[in-house]
C-alpha cells in the first residue's frame, strides 16, 4: 500500500462513507454471532429447541444493521469519528451504545422525576425551595 505523499489532499470520508462503514462493521458482528449461535446448536439456529423460529432473526438483523448504519453516520456528520476504522468500530458497538444511551435516558429520567417529587413533598410540607 502506497504511503501518502507530501502535500497530497486526502478526500474527506463523506457521510455514505461512514454509513457504509459502520454497516460493514454492523455486519462483521452480526456473522459473528451468527457463527457462535451455528456453532452452539449445531444447526441452523431457528430449528434448534427452544430458539425463536426463522421470522425473528431476519428482522433484527436488519434492524441491528440499520442502527449500525445510522449511528456510523451520525458520528462522522457529527465529527465523533474521523475515518472509517472509527466507523466500523462504531458499527460493531451500536447494540451497545444504544443500551448506554437507553441507560443513560431513564437514569436522567428516574432523576428528574425523584426532583420533581422532592420539590413537591417540600411544597405540601411547607419547606421551601432551594
């Protein structure tokens, strides 16, 4: 592979750059898992005992795949990534960033909702505010 020379202009990745890349990356686990479910029940997941049956697993990969999408866009148009290894890597964790902000949402929510209550108990006690 050919080194960059002095002065050359790298094109910058565009956002259907980053998409694509964090699909890649969405998919690289996906066959992933995949793979280790193949490789625990032996056979095709959906007639293994106890498994969801086929109609499941085409829509969540799909679904997965498209947060992976999504996301990997949305961190190169928003700068939080700058090139397609970043994308990938964003790709792969979307199950899981998507957990943290879900976390982080209701935790913010949980707390916003136990000031409400205090500033409320306060009020029908009598204390004041602050």
């Amino acid at each position: 592979m050919a080194a960059v020379e002095a002065g050359a202009v790298v094109p910058p990745v565009t956002t259907l750059s980053f998409a694509l890349w964090g699909l890649f990356g969405a998919f690289a686990i996906e066959g992933l898992q995949f793979n280790g479910a193949v490789q625990r029940t032996r056979c095709r997941p959906w007639r293994y005992p106890g498994e969801p049956s086929f109609g499941p697993w085409p829509v969540s990969v799909v679904i997965r795949l498209s947060i992976g999408t999504g996301l990997a866009a949305a961190a190169g148009l928003g700068d939080q990534v700058s090139g397609a290894f970043g994308a990938v890597a964003v790709g792969v964790a979307a199950p899981y960033i998507v957990e943290q902000l879900s976390r982080s949402a209701r935790l913010t929510r949980e707390a916003a909702d136990g000031d409400a209550r205090s500033a409320a108990d306060r009020r029908t006690t009598g204390e004041a505010d602050g």
